[in-house]
C-alpha cells in the first residue's frame, strides 16, 4: 500500500493536465519549436515514468513466487 501511495505522488510530480498537454509538449520538443522550460518538463516526465516503471517491474519480480 505505501508502494502505491509513493508511486502515485511520483507521478503527480508531472506538472501536465492530461495525455492530449504531453503529446503537445513532445511535438514542440521533437519540432525545435519548444523552450528551455519545455526541454526540462519533458525531461522530468521522461526521469520520473523511468523510475515508476522501474519500482512497478521490481515490485513485480518480488511479489511473483517462481514455479
């Protein structure tokens, strides 16, 4: 439980309203049209989904019995 909850305040980190704001934010950077604060919210969103992804396949491989 206090997994989830850890992992639930990483994301909210993200400072982005929905997938429709981070699709947008990607096509800026990905076209050269973005700013230097546009770089390091994506930066952050790339940093943080890595360490979420990370935590969930750890928690994973632990909770997952061999057999």
């Amino acid at each position: 439980m206090f997994q989830r909850l850890k992992l639930r305040r990483r994301l909210q980190e993200v400072d982005l309203d929905s997938p429709a704001e981070a699709l947008a934010l990607l096509d800026r950077v990905k076209t050269h049209t973005s700013s230097a604060e546009d770089r390091e919210r994506l930066a952050h969103l790339m940093r943080v989904t890595t360490a979420v992804t990370a935590q969930i396949r750890a928690a994973t491989d632990v909770q997952i019995p061999p057999g």
